[in-house]
C-alpha cells in the first residue's frame, strides 16, 4: 500500500504486521494522504494512545461487533461528506466490492 499511487479513503491497519508496524505504517500513509481516515484493529490494547496520536480515527480491539463495525464505516463515509460511497475491501490480495448508502 505504501509502494502504490493509490490513494484510500478508508484504511485498516493492525498494529502487529510483517515489517512496519500498523503504528509506523499510519505516519507513512498520513504523510501520502492526510485525509485518509485510519482504522486501527488490533488485540492489544495497550497501542491504543500511542495509536490515537497517529491519526487513528477508530481504534477497535477485536472482535468486532457488527452494529460498531456498520455504526463507524457509515461515520467515517459522512466524514469524508459522501452519501454513496463504492469501497473496495483487500483482504489478503482479494478484493471485494461494496455500495453503502447512508
């Protein structure tokens, strides 16, 4: 993600990865794209200032509830002042395609 051109709108990091960790990773993609709106999900709760001082805009520890999952995807949509939004979700190099409509 840091190689692409691309730029997210939405982006979930861990913050236990290969290589940077989500933390490092966060700091790098701001810097590529201010406006992009960081999830962090994670097991350890003990990054989570450390997390909110790199530009998180949601820290979730796992698991996830879906009404929480659905409540902060459709305020991260309204932060980015959209009301239909097409998102592509990358899950291990699979895409999934989706329309949400707040």
């Amino acid at each position: 993600m840091l190689r692409s051109s691309k730029i997210y709108n939405i982006i979930f990091l861990d913050v236990e990865m290969d290589g940077l960790n989500g933390i490092e990773t966060a700091e790098a993609l701001h810097k590529k794209s201010p406006s992009s709106l960081i999830f962090f999900v994670t097991h350890h709760e003990d990054y989570m200032d450390e997390a909110l001082d790199n530009h998180a805009f949601r820290f979730w520890t796992k698991p996830i509830s879906e009404t929480r999952l659905v409540y902060s995807i459709q305020s991260a949509i309204k932060k980015l002042n959209t009301y239909r939004r097409n998102i592509s979700v990358i899950v291990k190099k699979k895409t999934v395609k989706m329309t949400i409509t707040i």
